[in-house]
C-alpha cells in the first residue's frame, strides 16, 4: 500500500491531511486520486459504504478546482441532506488550509433563501439533492452550463430513492466537456444506463467484488418470536455495556415508536427519519456524533450519509426488503479500518433471507443465542467490579469525609460492605431480570409457514402494484406510515401489475381499510377492500384441475354421469309442481280489494268519532 505522498497531492493538502488524523490511502483512494488527477477522463468507482469514498473525490476535487474563478465549478450529488452536509463539511476540511473555496451545500428541509443568498455570493462547489437543485435551476439561480465537473455519490441509492428523471434532467444540461465522476456501492442496470447515456468511456475501477461486505465487519443474527423482537433488543444493548449503535427500522412510524419506547425504559436513544423537520435531524445527528447519544434508530433512507467514526454495533430490528440495504446498513460500523458487529434479529420464516444474504455479502452470517437475564446480570455485576478497581481516587479531596465513613461502617465486615454496595447498585437490574423468560425460539414456536400466523386475519385487495413503484417493502410502508398499524400485523404481501393483496390481522383491519381507501397515490384513487379466503392463483388452479369432461364431453366419466344424471331427472320432475301451487297467492291477493270495499260501506259507523270530513279522508286513502 503506498503512502499519501505517491498520490500526487499538494504538500499543503498534505499537511491538511496529516492534521486530519489520515495515515494510509485505503484501496478506493489509492487507485482514484492519481487517476482523477491526471486523466481527463470519466470514473466509475465501484466501492462499499465505508471505504473513503469523500476523500477519494474529495480530494483531487480541492486540488483541481480554482478560487480565482467565481462561476460554480464542481456539482456533487448525493441522495439524503445528511449525506450532503457530511460531504460539504469534509470538502471545507479539505480546502482549509489549501485553498478558500466557496462550498454550499443544498437540501431540501432547509430554508431555500438562505441557500440562494449563498449561492449568489459565489459558489465554487455545489453539494446538493436531486430535487432541491432541480428546484433551483427552475427558478434561474444555479447555472450549471460552465460547470467542469459532476459527482454522483451513492447513485444506485438516489436512483433507488426515483431520482432517475431529476439526474437524467441535470446530466442533459450540463455541458459536454464536462467531467463525470461516479461513485456506487453497487451497479444495478439502471447505474450502467446513466454510464452509458451520459459519460465518454468512462474508466472504471472496482474496489472488491459488488455487495461484498466490509471484511471487518462481524455479522451476527439471532432468532425470536416476533413478539419478542422488541425484548430482544434490550438485551443485547444491556448485554454489550459499551454500545454505540445504529437500530435500522423498515417505517418511520415504527422508527419513532422504537426510539419513543426505548426512551420510555430509560435508554439513552433518539429517533432519525423523513418527518423530523432539519432543525430536528441535525440535534438529534449533532448529539449522536458528539456521543451524548447512544441509540441512534433510524430508517434507511434517513441514515445513508451517517459517517461517524467508532459505531460499535448496526442492529437490524427487521431485515430490509431490498437485500442489498444490508451492506449500506452494515457499512455505516467498522469506518475507517476499524472493527464493528452486525446483528440482525430475525424469526424462524426469515431466515431463508440470512442465507440470501450470505450469498450476496460473501460472508458467513454466525447464529447467536440472546442473552439470558443471567448473563446479562453477571455481565453487568463484572463491569461495575471492574469500574470499582479502575476509579480514579483523589486523596487530598476525600480524605477529611473518610473518618466519617469509617465510623458509620465500623460495625460491617468487608463481606457486608461488598454485599451491600453492589446491591445498591445492582438492584434494580436483578428486579428487572429475575424470572426473566428465555427469548430463543424454540422449534415448538417455530412458524414454518407464513400463512399460518394469519389464519384469522383478513385478505386486502388494493388497487396499487408495480405499476405505481410499488414492491412489497414500499407497499408495506405504505400501509404502515398511512394506518399506522404495526409491521407486525402484515402479512403475506402479493404484489401484481396494477393491484396487490396483502394479509393483516382482523383486529386493525377496519383501520387500514378507513385510512386508505379513497385517498389518492399517484394519482390514482386508491380502492381497497376484503377478498374471499381463495386466491386467484388458487382458482386458476383449481380450473386447471378440473377435469373437462366432469361436466359432459368424454367418455371416461359417462358413467358417474348416468348415476347422478338419473337423480336429478326424477328431482326435474318435482319442480313443476311448485310452479303449480305459485299461482294460488295471486287469486288470495283480490281479497283485501273486497274487503276495503266492505269497509266503505260500514265506514259511516266511524262517522260519530270524526264526522263527514274524517269519513271522505278514510275512504281516500283507502282508494289509494
């Protein structure tokens, strides 16, 4: 591995490298600085989350722009406003002491005059989303026609998030001349069409082999019932005393109840995802980085851009629905040549999925057991041991009160002081665990199939499917986020063309029926209704079973035929009699007409009750 000082950087970038803390060029690094510095050429770099993939562009970008020029020279593209302010703040690092470059990033959630203020001030580098930079070419304030260069960062994820037509947008009016440099973790087909419309033979440099995960990185899983997927959880926190963590939820409703409830028992975790205004994101993103908070729960999409170094655990509390958010989720512990542990908690029907995921990652994913209330305890009662024999004691200070805590302990033996003192620290941890369940499923709670935790559930028609972009993690978000029931209560989802079906438990199926039947995705006015139990693929086949000539047509079934033919020959017969006997109601009908007229004739006896008048307005409404 070569140093900083092959790659052909600047002795003053250098300095600034060697003051940020750098030591090494990591592989990514390595290969595209000296390439990006003296080819004008285009890049794709295919890298994983984590590799310093910033500072590969980052910094040749510093190094080829120009102060002396005030039309905006770079445009970098991210797909989340975290990942654009990581960005921008690394590239001021970057330029500090190099150069004074204008860098202002744009997003959407933030105050969109305050970024055109900045921006006419002279902005040498632009770092923006998609969509908040199509907004500001709209309105003329961004020019990009002498732009010189364009980075894409994380495109397979902004084309995932739909941002495909804003990218073609920007890439189609750009010049040119210009330079592309495109940095993915991986190179799904719609990434390959945007190299091929857009760049001139472009150079390609692939850091590992596509999804392979980070090798420092210890994957884990463990396995529960789903009702204990929450209680799981605690007890790895609890078990690992030291945890910086990341917890990867698959809603932002189910995000925030995490975060709520984690809160609520007394841990130290905050929430991360799209309905936090900025104001919100950035505490809750400045108290995670300055580790005033342990817990981070967050969404995918709100967490890709996360680069905080020491992240000791990503904790997936549900499986992603696309497999190869694994590696972005995993990538966000183990930074920068350090060790990380992923663990994802699963029940028995998902762990087909680990084994997805081991082909895809290229790595053994190791069975865990969680931990008993026991282990948790004993581990626990060893750190505050252990805390006990490394404190730091300032004898000048706390030497005139020992005296008088001599005296009040004369009367205890050392026994009885370590005894008394753990347990005033310890109580309430054994309180809490003691008679504590074993939370490993065992194979007598195995559910093998995932029709069988619906059998009292109700099967959803709605008029959604791929038609809309809709699979089913977005279809299970949809009616999640809308309803906001629990992900639990899906089940099954069948995604079709133009509509889906999706099981859910008959105890909130009225709620995700009021919530989104009516409203309108897309344009469309969302329908949504209760299915019989058979399904269409079911009927099909049941059709196709069906013999043809069960009901007239080949011999071989003549005979079951004759047999049942005869008895409904004779049953024929006995219809007709009916159709007899339906005739007599109809003469039985003229009856009451003789008896209203009957009435007439004795109506004057009700003369004394109403007189003339009351007599004439009965026999009117009689003739009516």
């Amino acid at each position: 591995m070569s140093s900083f000082q092959e790659l052909g950087l600047s002795s003053a970038m250098l300095e600034t490298i060697q003051q940020l803390g750098f030591e090494t060029p990591t592989p990514v690094q390595e290969k595209a600085i000296p390439y990006l510095l003296t080819e004008n050429r285009d890049l794709v770099a295919l890298a994983q989350t984590g590799t310093g993939k910033t500072a590969a562009f980052g910094l040749p970008l510093v190094e080829l722009c120009s102060n002396d020029i005030k039309a905006t020279q770079a445009l970098i593209l991210a797909p989340t406003r975290e990942l654009c302010m990581q960005i921008s703040g690394d590239l001021n690092k970057f330029s500090d002491k190099v150069k004074p470059l204008n860098i202002v990033p744009v997003y959407g959630g933030a105050s969109i005059t305050d970024q055109i203020r900045k921006i006419r001030r002279g902005a040498h580098i632009i770092v923006a989303t998609p969509g908040r930079l199509m907004d500001l070419m709209e309105r003329k304030v961004i020019n990009i026609e002498s732009i010189r260069f364009v980075i894409l960062d994380e495109a397979d994820e902004m084309l995932n998030m739909g941002f495909k037509e804003d990218i073609d947008t920007i890439l189609a009016e750009s010049p040119d001349t210009k330079r592309v440099w495109l940095f993915s973790a991986t190179m799904p087909r719609e990434v390959r069409k945007i190299a091929q419309a857009y760049m001139t033979d472009p150079f390609e440099l692939n850091i590992g082999e596509q999804h392979k995960g980070n090798v420092n990185i210890e994957h884990q899983y463990i396995v529960v019932d789903e009702k204990h997927r929450y209680d799981a959880l605690k007890r790895i926190v609890d078990y690992n005393i030291d945890i910086f963590a990341v917890i990867f939820c698959r809603t932002k409703i189910e995000t925030q109840r995490i975060a709520e409830n984690l809160m609520r028992d007394g841990y130290n975790a905050d929430a991360l995802h799209g309905d936090l205004t900025q104001q919100q994101r950035d505490k809750v993103m400045g108290a995670f980085k300055n580790k005033t908070l342990q817990l981070l729960v967050a969404t995918d999409v709100a967490a890709r851009g996360i680069d905080v170094s020491n992240i000791t655990h990503v904790i997936h509390l549900n499986l992603p629905d696309e497999m190869e958010f694994y590696t972005h989720r995993s990538g966000r512990t183990a930074r920068a040549g350090k060790k990380g542990i992923s663990i994802a908690i699963v029940t028995r029907r998902e762990t087909s999925k680990i084994r997805q995921i081991e082909k895809l990652i290229d790595a053994k994913i190791e069975k865990k057991l969680v931990p008993t209330g026991e282990q948790v305890c004993q581990v626990r009662l060893l750190n505050l041991v252990h805390r006990l024999r490394e404190v730091q004691v300032v004898d000048a200070e706390i030497s005139e009160f020992l005296p008088l805590v001599y005296k009040e302990l004369l009367d205890l033996s050392k026994e009885d002081i370590i005894m008394r003192f753990t347990s005033l620290e310890f109580n309430h941890l054994l309180d809490y665990y003691r008679g504590a369940p074993d939370l490993n499923q065992s194979k007598s709670t195995e559910v093998d199939h995932p029709s069988e935790r619906f059998t009292a559930g109700d099967r959803l028609f709605i008029n959604l499917g791929k038609m809309d972009g809709l699979d089913n993690g977005r279809l299970l978000s949809l009616v999640c986020d809308r309803s906001g029931v629990k992900g639990k209560d899906i089940g099954k989802i069948d995604v079709k063309g133009a509509y889906s079906f999706f099981e859910v438990e008959k105890s909130v199926s009225d709620v995700v029926r009021q919530h989104l039947h009516g409203f309108e995705y897309k344009g469309r006015m969302v329908r949504i209704e209760v299915t019989g139990e058979e399904r269409p693929a079911e009927r099909k086949e049941r059709r196709e079973m069906t013999p043809k000539g069960a009901y007239g047509g080949k011999k071989e079934y003549t005979s079951s035929k004759r047999d049942f033919g005869k008895k409904e020959y004779s049953s024929k017969k006995d219809y007709s009699s009916p159709k007899k006997d339906y005739s007599a109601p109809k003469k039985d009908y003229s009856a009451p007409k003789k008896d209203y007229s009957e009435k007439k004739e004795s109506a004057p006896k009700a003369e004394k009750k109403g007189g003339d008048d009351w007599f004439d307005s009965k026999i009117k409404n009689l003739q009516r």
